[in-house]
C-alpha cells in the first residue's frame, strides 16, 4: 500500500505519546507539515508551546513513524478509510468544532456530509415508551431521508440503528474503540447491515479497547456531527445527559421527548426541558419548526451555474465551492478554502443569500439555494 511521506507523517503524529489533536494541529501549524515536524531540529521543538522534553525526543525517535505504517496497513485489511481534518472526505459539520479530532477512522458508504443528520440517544436501558417513541420519530424522518446518528449502544441507540435500517435511512454508529472491535458484540449482525448503508465512525486507532474513558469523547463526535440532537429517554445521570451539554456548547439545536414525571428514565429528559437545555419534542414536527426544515422531501438543489456572471470573482469562489461539496459548508470551512477573511466573508454571504444564490443552514452552515 503506497501512502505519501506527509500522510504517513500526520499520522505517525497521534503515535507520539502525550500528544492530542490540538498539539497536532499546532506543531503542523507551526512547522508548516506534518513531515516538516519529524524533520525539524530538537532544538526548533522545543520553542514550540505545550512541547517538552519527552515529546521532542519521541518525535524524533522514529517509532510514531513505524508505528503509522503499521496501521495504514490495518485500514487497508479492513477495508477502512483513515481521514484527516484537511482532506475534503473529513466532515464539514465535525471539522467546525474547536476540540475535533485531528484524525477519524471510517468504513462505510454514508455521505458524511449528507444533508440532514439527526442524532437519537438515550438509556441503555430504554422502556417500551422510549422503543415506541425512538419507532415514531424515525418513521417521521423519512420524508426528510435524513441520515440517523448515534452510538451502537444497548436502549435507545441500537433501536435507532435499527429503525433507520427498517425505514432504509441511511445510520451511522460512532465507536469508542476501534474499527476493528464492534461494541457490544450482540450488536454485530445490526453494525455489518449499517456498511451498505452508512456506516462506522471513530477516533480511536485499530486495537483500542471500549475502555469506559473513550466514550464521553466519542459522545463528543455524535454532538458535532449531527445537525440536531434528540435525547429519548435519559436518567438523571448518564451519558446522553453528556451529549446534549457537549451539543448545546456547540450551539446546536438539542431536543427531548418528555416524559412521566415518575418515570426514572424520563428524569433527565424532563430536567433538560425544564432548565431551558433541550426542545421540548413530541414529534418531528417539533423539530421540523425550529430547524425550519421543509416537511416535504428536499428537492435537488438548483446550481447557480447560470448567474455566476453576475457575481464578483469571490461570490463566485464561494459558490463554486458549494457546487464542489454539493453538501453544506461552514463558515471556518469557507473562509478557510478561499482564502476569504472571516471579516469580508460575512457580507458575501449575505449578498448571496439576499440574492438567492446560497441559503444559511443551522449550525452556521451554507448550501445553494
């Protein structure tokens, strides 16, 4: 298998023991590569913030660099895909968080930047009301083909998987291990239908265990990929009560379906409501009114291919950009692959959303009109 010298770097980087993905991103910043990083003196390292020691001389051991070999050997046996924040494949929705991961591992056929993803949590130990309500929102969310997230867990989260499979939507499961281990292994025969349609996500590297520190960072990933995030049935305490906080700090649009008030699997849900955290949900049509999603299922969208004419040569980068992901695109995103300034790029956008060439989407993401 033949990988370039930088891949092989960038990922030979999250093999350096005590390194994570914002001390990634800041030695490629500073160094101007992930190759350029390996390359760099000792000395040059150690002027850099949050490096040490200990991580200048394993980066400069060689073992990272044996050791990413290895595994991109492991993602072609198993048939997955290793993507970083700077290949185009990357999601648009994750690369817009602050704390994404600088590296996922993928296997699937999913459009990781489909359309419309929602993202359905819950109990492990969900009741036949939280099954019953998990049934009726998937089934509403056809009209929509929008794609369901979640975390292949027991309760709520592998009924999802399931009912996405049923009504032929497409589902991914986010892992908190590696591709190479499903979690839970009752869950296996659900997770291999999801390859053909969506698929398998995660930022752990082949061999990493379902060690009970991995999931509230994986909870973090279903936060940031999804579009809205719907919590149906959660105790006090638990891990969906984690991933509605992590999705309300990146200001995405978090929903609850409530419950009986002595119902202990309804108490979180019925807290987020209470304290203003998560939409009250009784149905999509909840949803559907505060995304400002049409009920109807979405239509083509038109390319403004025609009026480019009749734009500025930067309107026309920004839409041409859109036509190339087909698929919505945040604003870092944008500003980042035209060379835009943020400053600048907020009236563009405008004009073209006044004009009817692009529309804004939640999540401060843009698409054609």
């Amino acid at each position: 298998m033949s990988v370039s010298s930088e891949r092989l770097a960038f990922l030979a980087l999250h093999f350096v023991p005590g390194i994570g993905n914002f001390l990634v991103k800041q030695l490629i910043s500073y160094c101007g590569s992930a190759e350029a990083v390996f390359q760099s003196p000792k000395g040059k390292l150690l002027k850099i913030p949050n490096v040490g020691e200990v991580t200048a001389q394993s980066i400069k051991t060689g073992a990272p660099l044996r050791e990413a070999e290895e595994e991109f050997g492991k993602a072609q046996k198993e048939g997955a895909e290793i993507l970083f924040y700077t290949d185009d494949k990357y999601p648009s929705r994750l690369r817009e968080i602050e704390d994404s991961p600088s590296v996922i591992y993928w296997k699937g056929q999913a459009n990781l930047d489909h359309a419309k993803i929602v993202a359905l949590v819950g109990t492990r130990q969900a009741t036949a009301y939280g099954k019953k309500v998990t049934e009726r929102l998937v089934d509403e969310l056809k009209p929509h083909q929008a794609l369901v997230l979640s975390g292949l867990a027991y309760g709520i989260d592998i009924h999802a998987h399931k009912e996405a499979l049923k009504n032929e939507l497409p589902t991914i499961a986010v892992f908190g291990n590696g591709l190479d281990t499903i979690y839970p292994g009752q869950h296996r025969d659900t997770a291999r239908k999801m390859l053909d349609h969506g698929g398998w996500i995660t930022e752990n590297s082949f061999g990493t265990k379902p060690d009970a520190h991995n999931f509230p960072a994986r909870n973090r990933i279903i936060a940031g990929l999804c579009d809205a995030l719907i919590v149906v049935e959660a105790s006090e305490k638990g891990g969906a009560l984690i991933t509605a906080d992590i999705a309300n700090s990146y200001n995405k649009d978090v929903f609850a379906v409530p419950g009986p008030v002595d119902a202990p699997f309804s108490a979180g849900c019925n807290q987020l409501i209470k304290s203003n955290r998560a939409n009250l949900l009784t149905g999509v049509a909840d949803l559907e009114y505060i995304m400002g999603w049409n009920a109807a299922t979405p239509e083509p969208a038109r390319s403004p291919q025609l009026q480019l004419h009749l734009l500025s040569p930067e309107e026309q980068q920004i839409v041409r950009l859109l036509q190339e992901k087909n698929a919505p695109v945040g604003v870092d995103e944008i500003s980042w692959r035209t060379g835009i300034p943020q400053g600048t790029l907020a009236s563009l956008l405008l004009t073209l959303e006044f004009n009817g060439s692009i529309k804004s989407l939640p999540g401060k993401m843009y698409g054609l009109a």
